[in-house]
C-alpha cells in the first residue's frame, strides 16, 4: 500500500488533472459562446445599417434620377464633332444685327479630357449691336467660350470686332448617339443687353467714338510727349499718366495717344480713334 505522502501527492495529481481537463473541456464552448455573441452583435449592426438603406431607397432612386437628368440636359446644350456647320450657321444667323461678319474654325484640339474648336469672329457695326450679338452667343451657345474681344475704331467707320471663341464639343467617338438640342437664335432686340458686359457701361465706351474726344497735337519737349486733347469741349495738354475722363493715358507715340479704360485699349490718333 501506499504510504501517506505519496498517497497525498498522488490524489493531488489526478485533482490537477481533473481542473486541467476540466478548463481545457470548458474553454472551448466559452470561447466559442464569446465569439458567436460577437458575431450576433456585428449581423445586427448590419441589419440596422441595411434597413436604413431600404428605408432611404426611393430618396437615393429619386436623386440619382435627377442627376442623370440634368447630365442629359447639359449634355443636349453641347453640340457633338459634327455638328460644327450647324454651330457655324447659328453664330451668323446670331450675327444678323452686325454690318459685316467673318467667322473662321480650326482644326479639332483635346487636351485633359476636352474637346474644342479653335473659332476666330470678326464684325463690324455699332458697339450695342455687336455687343448684343457676343451675348446672343453666350445665351444660346452655352458650350462657347468667348477668350478675347479686340475693338478697333474711328470717327468714320463705327467699330470693328475680332473675338477669339472655343467651341467645346463631344466627340463623334465618344458618344455616337449623342443628341445636340439645336437652338433657334433669338430675336434682334430679345437678348438681354449687359450695360456692363465689358466691366463699364457702354455709353462710356461710346463717347470715344465720338467727336467728344480727338487728339489735336503731339508735341516732344525735354523729352516727354504731350498730347493736345479736345474733350468735352475743353482743350488740355496732357501726358502720360493724366486721364481723359475715366480712361488714363498709359502711352504718347508720334501720332497716337494710347488709353487703358477699365482693362480696354484705346487708340487715339488725329482725327480719330481705335480701341
């Protein structure tokens, strides 16, 4: 028989035993009751997050309609490739109100993901006419960029036009099936005149192209040009730097007195002006 403290040792050997399988029998449903709760908590939190997106589909249906449809209205405003002669046909026919027109396009340009036609416009006629015909192809032309606008003029003739435009097109490629909403020109008279169109109101434009202002005389003294300027019916000798009214001389040349009127060039010469 076993004597006492072996027998002692040994029954606490098989009590280990017992603990040890005992933990080892019961930590593996724990384990896996914890892992299983995590789990349940985590397919309520998408549940929750599911019903939300149900209950808010028809909203997300309803705006994702909307957008797609004002990117089918703008894109109808934007004229394809070929539609070129069309654009062409509508700039002249906005053009109507100028005396003379010349419109020239150049070859296709894409850069960045865009696609233009280079277009050159030169008119002639009276500056509110060819005003309103610039704003005539805004309001019609969405896709038309107008970069630079040139005035050139005299006492005689009225006033030249030359506007440099970008055309911005959809690619035949691109888009096959791409339908343009061609416009019908308004109306002389319906486009909205802008008094402001260029920054300052017309009629401030206008009085340089009338008698109100003409350069008498250049003369050289020490150096510096000064310019006998008739304005308002008052005669003054002024150089560089002085103003005529709203416009502010920035050069004196030989035979042109050259005015910076709100970001307009001004050339005035004897008997005349070209801006």
């Amino acid at each position: 028989m076993l004597k006492g403290p072996v027998k002692a040792v040994s029954i606490s050997m098989i009590y280990i035993a017992v603990l040890v399988s005992a933990y080892f029998l019961l930590w593996t449903p724990l384990s896996e009751a914890d892992r299983l709760s995590y789990l349940i908590i985590d397919a309520e939190q998408e549940q929750s997050i599911f019903n939300l997106l149900i209950s808010r589909r028809p909203s997300l249906l309803n705006e994702v309609a909307a957008k797609e449809e004002k990117i089918r209205e703008t894109k109808s405003l934007v004229p394809s490739a070929s539609d070129l002669p069309v654009v062409l046909t509508v700039i002249k026919d906005l053009a109507a109100e100028a005396d003379e027109i010349k419109l020239e396009y150049y070859t296709l340009r894409t850069a960045d993901g865009e696609s233009w036609y280079p277009l050159t416009l030169e008119m002639s006629g009276h500056i509110g006419s060819l005003v309103t015909v610039l704003a005539g192809i805004t309001a019609n032309l969405p896709s038309v960029t107008i970069d630079n606008v040139h005035l050139t003029s005299d006492a005689e003739s009225g006033v030249d036009l030359y506007a440099n435009l970008s055309l911005y097109v959809i690619p035949d490629d691109q888009d096959p099936d791409h339908y343009w909403a061609v416009p019908v020109p308004l109306q002389s008279g319906t486009v909205t005149k802008n008094p402001e169109a260029f920054g300052i109101p017309l009629a401030v434009i206008d009085q340089f192209s009338t008698d109100e202002v003409s350069v008498l005389g250049i003369i050289t003294a020490s150096g510096d040009q000064r310019a006998l300027i008739s304005f308002n019916n008052s005669l003054q000798w002024l150089k560089v730097g002085d103003y005529i009214g709203p416009a502010r001389i920035v050069d004196i040349t030989n035979s042109l007195v050259i005015l910076n009127l709100s970001g307009i060039e001004i050339q005035l010469s004897l008997g005349g002006r070209s801006s």
